[in-house]
C-alpha cells in the first residue's frame, strides 16, 4: 500500500486484539502518529510489551477504555522517546518525563494516578457536549457560563466542558467551545 500522507491518527477501537500475545515494537518508529485509539481493543495480557511505542516522537494522546492498565510483567523502554505523550483527565495530566518509559506508566491517568494512557471519554469528539445531552450547541455554552458563576452541576460534564483541554474549567473553555461552534466541526 502506498499512501500519500503520513499516518498521523490510528483507530484501532473496532478491532478485538485480546488473542494478541506480544505487542513488542507493535508502534515501533510510527513518527508522525499523533492521535491513537485503542479503545477496549488493548491486549490486557500480551506478555511482551517492550518497546511498543518507542519512537513516536509526535504521538500526544493514546485513548483507551477507563480503567486500562497492563500488568507490569514485562514491558521495558515502552514510551521511550514519545516527547509529545501526555496522559489526561480533566484534574491532571501526565506529561511525558523520559526517567519513566517503562510499562508502569502503561494505565490510564486518573486524578489519583500517572499514567500516559487517557480515557476514551475524553475523545474530542465528546468535548464540548457540557450538557451531555449527546449534541455541541449553544445550549452547552449557557450550561457551561452556568457552571462558572456557580451554577448547578445538575447536567454538566466536567469532562466534555474542559474543550481546550488545559485540566481546568475557566472561561477560556467557554471561548474554545465558541470556537468550536463557529467552525461547525
């Protein structure tokens, strides 16, 4: 296959990879891979993790099922050399630090947790929904001014609301999420 343009997204969230018993190199040097979705597809037991995404240098966010974490059996220079790896949640985040590339750092970050994997409900597909209602639209910029002059959490997706993605609600959010109308993405 020859393809034009550098891969820079994989969803691979469709795909049932639990029969997968080593994931050595599997993202090895896929350097212009910057968004990639495993979803539930993620082999929990694979006994050979090593170097699974070294090398992705530009790779910013790996979305997977909440909860995700590997074992730590074996799984050594796992992150190596992805520079641009941050594990989110809408309280923190998880920057890349090159002391911790191991699979220890292989699990969802959560607000009590490191880990450089993100949660899929933090896709931006989602963000933006304040609401929650399903749909982005002008009912979730009220919903999300609301909440930041101490409204009413009743309805509110902490999550969706954080659409610039900084791990803080603010009015910048509001703004991003102004944006994000007005481009009618």
């Amino acid at each position: 296959m020859i393809m034009k343009k550098p891969l820079t997204t994989l969803d691979l969230s469709g795909l049932n990879l639990e029969s997968v018993s080593k994931m050595m190199e599997m993202f090895y040097g896929c350097s212009n891979l910057e968004t990639l979705v495993l979803g539930g597809s993620l082999p929990q037991y694979a006994s050979v993790r090593d170097r699974a995404f070294k090398g992705c240098g530009k790779l910013k966010r790996i979305y997977c099922d909440p909860g995700t974490a590997w074992d730590a059996y074996q799984g050594s220079q796992v992150f190596e050399g992805c520079y641009s790896l941050e594990g989110y949640c809408p309280e923190r985040t998880t920057p890349y630090n090159s002391s911790f590339v191991t699979v220890a750092y292989a699990r969802v970050c959560t607000p009590d947790e490191d880990g450089y994997f993100t949660s899929m409900e933090y896709l931006p597909s989602r963000l933006g929904d304040v609401n929650d209602d399903g749909v982005v639209n002008i009912s979730d910029v009220t919903t999300l001014i609301d909440y930041l002059l101490g409204g009413s959490l009743e309805h509110f997706s902490i999550a969706n609301a954080n659409v610039n993605m900084d791990s803080k609600i603010s009015i910048s959010d509001v703004t991003a999420l102004i944006d994000l109308l007005l481009s009618g993405e």
